[in-house]
C-alpha cells in the first residue's frame, strides 16, 4: 500500500470515528442540572470539549486503521469472500 493511500484511508477513518465518538458524553445544559439561557437551543451540548473529542477520534481511528491494514496485509477478508451474488459451487 502506498504511503499517501495510507494516509487517504486513515482520514477515512478519522472521520468516521468521528461521527462515532460525538454521541458519548454530550450532555444538554437540562441533564448537566443547569438552566439553558435564553436564546441557546436546548439540545446543545452543555460543555463542549473539542481536544478530548478529538483525542478520543484518534484512538478509535488507529485502532480501526490498524485492523484495516492487518486484513490487507495478511488477507483475512477479501473482495472474493463478500461476494454473496456468486454461486455457492465457486466459492
């Protein structure tokens, strides 16, 4: 696999495990025992931490990227296998 297709696929990832990751903790300023202030939507997040979201999106990102490319290297799952259209005698 070449470098820069690499590193294609890990920002693939990253923002995939981003829309993963986004969901855990957010708590509204209702949940966090606040009262929202005038103006502010009630379903936004009560305190937002950028830097810890994207922390969390990394790990989850290396650790999907890193299995991605242990199933390329070693050939666990292929094109072949998911092909569920074939006729099971040429499997």
């Amino acid at each position: 696999m070449e470098p820069i297709s690499a590193v294609a696929i890990y920002f693939l990832f990253w923002f995939l495990s981003l829309f993963l990751v986004l969901p855990f903790e957010a708590k509204t300023d209702r949940e966090a025992g606040v009262e929202p202030l005038p103006g502010h939507a009630e379903s936004a997040p009560h305190r937002f931490r950028a830097g810890r979201v994207a922390l969390r999106t990394t790990i989850v990102a290396a650790i999907l990227f890193g299995l991605f490319y242990a199933n390329y290297a070693n050939g666990w799952i292929g094109a072949d296998i998911l092909d569920f259209m074939k006729p099971e005698e040429f499997r």
